[in-house]
C-alpha cells in the first residue's frame, strides 16, 4: 500500500465532507493510503492567488513542507486547494525573490524550494493508479448514465502551473466517466466559470452563469454533473435554478467501487 | 616592409556623430607599417573609393584597413577598389565601427576609444594577409524549384522561357497546390481554377518544365551552380507512362470511404483516385492505407478496370539523382490545427469550419456542388459568423506571433459572396483589426460594409455553445459599444493562421539555409534581397519565406525566378577563396573534421609521407574540396592538432587580432 500525505482543506470539513469521505474510501479500496498531516490549516482560497502577497501563501508552503519531509507526494482533492498549493508550488520553484521572503519568514530548518510533487485526485487516479487498472477494480460500473464533468474555472489554469490537462480541451473527467462505466457528456461550458466567490456579492450573476451551465449540459443530453469543487457544486445546486443532479467525483467513485453504503457512515 | 593604408568613414553621421573619426585616423597612423591614414565622409562612395585608389597607387600599399560598416554591407565595393588598383582583393580588411561601436555605443570617448582598438586589430590582421585567388567553377543550366502551387509553377514557367530546363518536385499526387482549392480570389472575385488551371496545363506541356508529382526531396549536397539532388518518386501504384487519366478505376474501386483531402475532409473518395478533375499530371494514385488489394491482397478492381495496364501493386518507391544549378523553395503554407482552440467548438461541432473548409463547401467542384449548406444537416445557414485572427498575433505558445496577413481579405470574400447568393442570411465578422493594405483591397473591404451590409464587430469571440437544436450560441464581445453578445448562428467559420508547411524545416537543414523562429525561411536581406537566401544558388519563392497573398506570391515567384535565371546564365561562377586548407604533415587522421563539415568538403586519402628517418609511411590525412568548402571555418575549430586553417582567417590572423585587442 502506497502512502501520499493528504490535504482536505478546510471546506471539506464541514460542507463538502461527501468529497472527503468518499475520497479517502475509494483510495483505500484503490490500495493508496491518504495521511493527513497533523497541523494542516486553510489554504486560503483563491484570494491567495495575488501575485505580491507572501503572508496568505504561507498556509501552502507549510503543507507542502510537511509532505517533503514526510517524503511523499501530496493530494489534494478540492479544486480551489489543489489550484493555491501548485500555483505556490510552482512560483516558489521558479522565483528566486520570493522564495526566499516565504523561507525568511518561515524559518524552516531546510529551505523549502518547490521539491514537493502535487497530484489531484484525478491525476492521482491517472497518473499513480492509472484508468485503465481503475476500470478493472469497478465492481458497480455505472452504466448507461450520461454524466456531464464540470472542471470549472481553477482545476485547470492557469495551464502551465497546474500541468494537468488542456484547459480549453480536457479529457481527464471524461476518461474518468468512461473508467467508471459511464458514457460523458461533452458540452461547451463544461470549463467556465460558474460565478465562483462573486455569489457572495451579487447572487443574480453567478445565479446567471451556472444556470448557463447546468442548460448546457442538459441541452446536451446528461444525466448529471460531476465536479470536483465545493463552491462550483454550490452555484450550481443552489444559485442555478436546474433540477439536474450535481455530485462530486468522488462520491461516484465510491459508488462504482461499490463503497458507497458504508463510506459517509 | 608592408605598407599599410588605414580609411576611416564618417558615414555622415553615423559614424562621426559617436566616435571621433579624426582621432581614429591620427591613433592609427602610428600603428607599425602603416604609412597613410585618413577620413572620409562617405568613403563608399565614388570619390571615397577614389581615395582609396589613389592611396594604394601614391603609397603602394601591401594592404589596406576600412574603418566603416559591417563587411557584410561594403566588403566587397572595397575588395573591387582594391583590385582596380592593382591590389589582390583579399588585402583588404574591414573594421566595423558602425554596427559594432558607433550605432550601439552613446559616449563619444568610449566609442572612439573602440573604434581604435578595432581598428588596431584590422591592421595586426592585414600584417598576415596573403593574397588569394578566387578559382571559378561551372554552373549547371537546370533549376529545380520545390513545390508545385501556384509559387512554383509560376517560377518554373519563368525560368523555362528563358530557355533553361527546370524540374519540379511536387510532394502531392498533383501540382496546384493551395489554389486549386480556392473558390475566388480577392479583391476582383475571378475565379481561381480558371486563372490557375491554364498555368498547371502551361506548365505540363511546356518541354522544358518536368514535373516530378508525387516525390519528395530526400538528399541535397554541392553548392552553387552544382547541386546533387536525390528525389524520391513515392510508388503510386500506377504507371504515369500508361495512365490516361479516364478516371474509370476511380468509379470502380469499391473503397469508397476514404477521407477527401481535396476536400478538407468534407467528403469521400475512393483508395484509388485523381484528386480533382484538372489535376496535372492526370494519373491515378493508390492510396495504400485504404485499398483492399494492397491490405487483404482481395480485389483488385482496378487492374482488371485498366485498359492500358497501368496498374502496379508492387511498384516501389524510386530514387533519382540530378544535378542543378540553382534550386528555388516554393514549399508554401498550411493553415494550423486548431485543436488548442477549442473556445470555438471547432472539434465538437461540424458546423464551426475553418475558412479553407468554407472555400471547398462553396466550390462548384466542392462536396455539395457550390451550393453552401451546413455541414451538419445539409440545411441552408442563415445566420454565419465569422471569426478572425485564430491563432494569429497571438501571444502565448497556443498560436503564432505574426499577422497571417491574407485572413481580412478573404473573410471580407467569404462575407461578400454569401451576401450576394444568399440575401437573406446574415452574417457577422468579428475582428481585432481590418487590416487591407493593397491595391483595390480597402476598396474591396469598404464594399462589404457598405454595399453588402456585413456586420462588422471589433472585438473578439469567447466562447462557441453548441446547441441540441443544432444552432451555436456565440458569445462575445463588441468592443466598441462595450457590450456582451448572444448571437444564434447556423455556422461558424474560423480563419486560422498560417504556418510554413512542415516539410520546410528538414528541407531548410538539408539546404543549409536560414529559418526564423516560425520556420518561415529568411531572405538574404529583408529589403534588398527578398528573394535570395542567405546560402548562394538557393531561392525563396511565396509563401515559405511569409504569409502572402496571390499577387505577391506571383511576383516573388517571378522575382526568384529572375534571380535563377542571372545564375543559370553564367557559364562559371567565381568561387570564395577563403576556403579551408590541411596542413598534412600535422593532420594526424583523426576525422574529427569531416564529421562537424556541413558541406561534406572533406575527404580522407592515404598517402606516402617521407619520414625523418628516411623511411617512407603511409599516412591516412584529410583533404579539402575547395569548390565545396564554404569556409564556414567549422573544422579548424574541430581540429585537435591545428591542422586546419582557413584561408584568410588564419588561426595566426584571428590571434593577432585578439592580441592587438587585449594589448
């Protein structure tokens, strides 16, 4: 059984625990064990993201760190999460400056330089596990569902710090869909932006985009809509206004490996 | 004693406005052996090359040093003076104080103090000029020009009628190229077969043009004025001898499902086809990849079809060697993929089509006769918006850097011609910039707008949603009324840039010629010698060298071919004798030079040496070519024991110069 430490981050605690749970139970049944490390603590959310601001990446460097000196690689499942710590990942390891304000400020016994390796999920899924031996450990495939991957806007960009798959034209979800037994749903909105942390301010907007999205899908034939992102699945279940079904990817998996009665107990 | 003469320029200002170009005369008038300096305003001029004359006469100079532009610009105007006087050419040393001081430099007292250490280092060098003679070498009187589009034909046709042989290798079962499947040309809407296929039929019939169709070049070597080419006749499975092009195996073969190219894809063709009705030559090709005989050995329709017996399962691929003179790329262009643009559905939807597609959906020889019908349902769109600029000036890794230059011409075409066949569709252009530079081409924009009401909107398109109702929902955004729109289209067209074709980039390696970043070929000059790339005898016709319309790329092609022809003409040429030499008492054999010459120059014999104990040793040594060697100087670098030098920058003269820098 291999071992990856892992981040749930800290909606995963309370709103999004179906992302959670499921996620640590399929892995199980996948032979991967998920460690948490001890003293995790919010990422920060996509506000982070702002080029000239240490203080609000620490949070990341700190899991990062961690997982180096666990010796492993780090997972992470939510998409605002996985978009924060491989972007810090990947500007730490590129530039000079402000990796060494982050190690000033940090002190950590060893500089931390970017060593860490981030996998989502889904990558973990392809890259560790890989589809094809995900396929044949499906004892429940899903068959006959149309489901609609949703990757919203931060799964994917910005491209080249998140090296996960093309963001205009992706196929990680869909091969997903496919090794669960399930036929995917292409659909144009599938990588837009479901009106993300604007919700908060201005309800009508976000309302606006993931209504676009949910008729998309459904115009398009689905069945459901998967997501790996615990704001996209609230704008869409709750700002929308659609009666199609949205789930996170993991609860399907758990479903397909046959999990699911026992996993959120 | 030598006997130097020193020439410092002024060029006007832009060499005296930076370093003082009377103190470079006066702090080199005391180099040793140099008996005259002066300054000149323009000294490339004919009065400056009088000075220079008179000096090496009044002096009798041994050599002389030009302190002016790079020698690439005036070498060889000072070479000529030189030799006018009655001094060998190769006395004469260049320091460029233009491009490498005055134009990068801004303090007076820096750039004269190079300017001097410059030309101090001119005058070390010229202390070891020897003189040198240039050797002459015959030019052979073919040309091959590669690529068969409109480019190449019109190249080829030029050079036939001033009487020499040329050959084109053309990588398509036909010549035509890219225009044989455009429908009208901009900016007068003649129609492009009728222009073009009465030049494919010149060309065939002309006996001193020979088409090689369906062949690639795989191997060039020689040099200017004597190239040896290898072609590979790719096997077509069909004897051109025997072929008459009645097309009657086409209508046969059972194979039909095979993707038109012709046709972007639009329709199918049959696994052994002519890929359109006034394809030259006519002959029929077997596509191996769909045809039943060759893959199960079960059929074979066609041979028993072929009244002629052209048929021949067991053709192989054959190579031919030719020589030429002079070679001239016409290797032309390609439209990217857009898979990096899936924005625009292009991938999802049948109905968002690129705009070549739309050329061949439009064509009277097209899948649906002329009539323009969507894709997806063969129903008649009503509403068609256009999208510009996909994938051209484009900042990121996804498209390419440059304007594709032809797009806002022929989406103004596209827009024109739908608007006056189909009134009542609709159809909006969505752009960045209209950019019709050209004669008659403004006008021909202007006459979209106005006379045919296309929508034009600055701006750019976001997103393209397919719909189950078969419609596209695109979404963009108008930049000057500063607001988002929903358009309902039936279809959308995207103008994708246009790349070099991918075969240019080994070709270029084979060539030895220079490419940009874009794989577009270089020219020699890119005001003064368009047409010329940088290695001699090879010439840039079309589209290879950048984007260009119809009109331009039939003048460049005439262009090269007039260029090829003042080479063709010369019996001789004069070789560059600056050209490598081994010393084979120190060469010890090792072959390091014949690996890194990019020329093939060098060549190891084994010969008789006497050795210091007076008995005789067979020694294996390198030998150079001198009518190969272009004096690139890769080798003397390469050799581990100093046998090679370059004649004219000699180890020993290049150290000299490096020794009067650092003193």
């Amino acid at each position: 059984m291999e071992t990856f430490t892992y981040y749930p981050g800290c909606t995963l605690r309370n709103k999004a625990k179906d992302l959670d749970e499921y996620a640590r139970a399929s892995a199980k049944a996948l032979g991967i064990e998920l460690e948490e490390p001890a003293d995790w603590q919010c990422c920060g959310g996509a506000y982070t993201t702002a080029k000239d601001e240490i203080a609000t990446k620490l949070s990341a460097v700190r899991v990062l760190d961690s997982a180096k000196s666990a010796g492993r690689p780090l997972v992470t499942v939510c998409s605002a999460c996985h978009n924060v710590i491989k972007q810090t990942n990947y500007d730490i390891s590129r530039d000079a400056e402000m990796a060494a304000k982050v190690n000033a400020y940090m002190q950590l016994d060893t500089p931390y330089n970017g060593e860490t390796t981030v996998y989502h999920y889904l990558e973990l899924l392809r890259d560790v596990v890989g589809f094809d031996k995900l396929r044949e450990k499906i004892t429940n495939p899903l068959a006959g569902k149309k489901i609609a991957a949703y990757y919203g806007c931060l799964l994917l960009r910005p491209a080249k710090a998140l090296a996960m798959d093309d963001p205009e034209n992706p196929t990680i979800m869909e091969d997903f869909i496919r090794a669960i037994g399930a036929e995917p749903v292409i659909y144009a909105q599938r990588n837009e932006c479901c009106g993300g942390y604007i919700t908060m301010e201005d309800k009508a907007q976000a309302a606006k985009r993931s209504a676009k999205i949910m008729d998309c899908a459904q115009d398009q034939g689905a069945d459901m809509i998967i997501t790996a992102c615990p704001l996209c699945m609230y704008n869409l279940r709750k700002n929308s206004g659609s009666e199609l079904p949205v789930y996170y990817f993991t609860e399907l998996l758990a479903e397909a490996l046959g999990l699911k009665e026992g996993a959120n107990e | 004693m030598q006997r130097i003469g020193v020439f410092v320029c002024h060029c006007g200002t832009n060499i005296a406005a930076t370093v003082d170009v009377k103190a470079v005369a006066e702090a080199l008038s005391h180099e040793p052996g140099v008996v005259v300096s002066q300054d000149y305003q323009y000294m490339c001029s004919e009065s400056g090359q009088n000075l220079v004359k008179d000096a090496i006469k009044e002096h009798k100079l041994t050599g002389i040093v030009i302190c002016s532009c790079s020698p690439r610009m005036h070498e060889n105007t000072f070479r000529k003076a030189a030799a006018a006087a009655g001094l060998n050419p190769y006395l004469v040393e260049i320091a460029n104080v233009r491009e490498q001081c005055s134009w990068i430099h801004k303090d007076i007292a820096t750039a004269t103090d190079k300017a001097v250490i410059l030309g101090k280092a001119a005058v070390a060098k010229v202390h070891l000029n020897a003189p040198l003679t240039s050797m002459e070498s015959p030019v052979v009187k073919r040309a091959l020009v590669i690529g068969g589009g409109i480019a190449g034909i019109q190249t080829a046709l030029d050079i036939a009628e001033a009487g020499f042989d040329v050959d084109i290798v053309e990588k398509q079962p036909t010549i035509g190229g890219k225009m044989a499947q455009i429908d009208k040309t901009f900016p007068t809407l003649d129609c492009a077969a009728c222009i073009l296929t009465p030049k494919m039929v010149e060309a065939a019939q002309n006996e001193k043009i020979h088409i090689h169709s369906f062949s690639e070049v795989t191997d060039v070597k020689g040099f200017v004025g004597n190239f040896t080419v290898t072609i590979k006749k790719k096997a077509r499975y069909v004897d051109e001898t025997k072929c008459t092009g009645c097309g009657l195996c086409t209508e046969k073969c059972p194979m039909k499902k095979v993707p038109n190219e012709f046709n972007m894809g639009l329709d199918n063709r049959t696994a052994i086809y002519i890929p359109f009705a006034q394809a030259v030559p006519k002959v029929a090709t077997i596509d191996p990849n769909y045809c039943l005989m060759m893959k199960t050995g079960k059929c074979g329709v066609c041979s028993k079809m072929c009244s002629v017996g052209a048929i021949d399962y067991k053709q192989q691929d054959q190579l031919i060697e030719e020589k030429y003179g002079a070679i001239v790329v016409a290797t032309g262009f390609n439209p990217i993929k857009l898979d990096k643009f899936d924005e625009f559905a292009y991938s999802h939807s049948p109905d968002v089509v690129t705009s070549l597609e739309l050329e061949r959906l439009m064509n009277a020889a097209g899948p649906n006769g002329g009539t323009l019908l969507r894709p997806s349902d063969k129903k008649h769109p009503h509403t068609i918006v256009f999208v510009q600029c996909v994938g051209s000036r484009c900042d990121d890794e996804k498209g390419k850097p440059y304007c594709s230059k032809i797009c806002c011409m022929y989406t103004a075409k596209h827009a024109m011609l739908i608007r006056e066949k189909y009134p009542d569709t609709e159809v909006y252009v969505f752009y960045i910039d209209v950019r019709t530079p050209g004669k008659n081409f403004d006008e021909f924009y202007r006459r979209a707008v106005e006379q045919y009401n296309v929508h034009y909107i600055k701006g750019m398109v976001g997103k393209v949603t397919p719909k189950s109702d078969g419609q596209l929902d695109v979404q963009a955004s108008d930049l000057l009324a500063n607001e988002q729109l929903h358009i309902n289209a039936d279809m959308v067209v995207l103008a994708a840039a246009i790349e070099p074709d991918k075969t240019a980039r080994p070709l270029a390696t084979m060539l030895t010629t220079q490419m940009d970043t874009n794989d577009f070929f270089t020219e020699a000059h890119p005001k003064l010698r368009p047409v010329e790339s940088a290695t001699a005898g090879i010439f840039l016709s079309g589209a290879c060298q950048g984007p260009k319309d119809i009109p331009e790329t039939v003048a460049q092609a005439s262009a090269a071919a007039a260029k090829a022809i003042g080479l063709l003409c010369k019996n001789s040429i004069t070789c560059n004798p600056c050209v490598a030499q081994s010393d084979e008492l120190m060469c010890n054999g090792c072959s390091s030079c014949e690996k890194v010459c990019p020329y093939g120059a060098i060549t190891y014999t084994d010969k008789e040496f006497r050795m210091p104990d007076r008995t005789t040793a067979i020694r294996r040594v390198a030998s150079v070519n001198p009518a190969v060697c272009q004096g690139c100087g890769a080798c003397t670098v390469a050799c581990p024991s100093g046998a090679m030098d370059l004649k004219g920058f000699s180890n020993s003269q290049i150290m000299a110069e490096v020794d009067a820098i650092c003193k």
